[in-house]
C-alpha cells in the first residue's frame, strides 16, 4: 500500500487521489468517484468531499492508498 503524507488532521478523498497522481484534475476526480469508481475501507464510496484519515485504506485505479501524518 502506497502511503501520501498529509499535515491536516484529514485530506478529502478527491484530493488524495490528486496527490498520489492517480487523476489529473479535480473534475476527473470529482465524475471518477461519483461514477463508483473508489472504495474506503472496502466500502463504495461516491462522496468526493469524504475525510479520509491515518488508517483509511482507499483503492482506485487498482491501487491502494493511505495517508500518514508527517513525522
């Protein structure tokens, strides 16, 4: 599982996926998810504003992200 440094509390689920590089902008993010395309947690998630938080495991695209406070 690949790991996206974070120095908030939370980064959206939209914004993680613009970080880790797996779309190019918010609006790719934004129709991707709303098309069912992400998963939290093994969950379906179609909310592109969802916290996603240290522990969180999101898969898109197949892969696997999570994020981690900075050290």
């Amino acid at each position: 599982m690949r790991e996206i440094v974070i120095t908030t509390e939370f980064v959206k689920l939209q914004d993680l996926l613009k970080l880790a590089g797996l779309v190019e902008t918010g609006g790719e993010a934004k129709e991707r998810i709303q098309a069912g395309e992400a998963r939290v947690n093994g969950e379906p998630c179609v909310q592109r504003g969802k916290k996603i938080r240290p522990g969180d495991v999101v898969e898109f695209a197949g892969q696997r992200i999570g994020a981690a406070y900075a050290p």
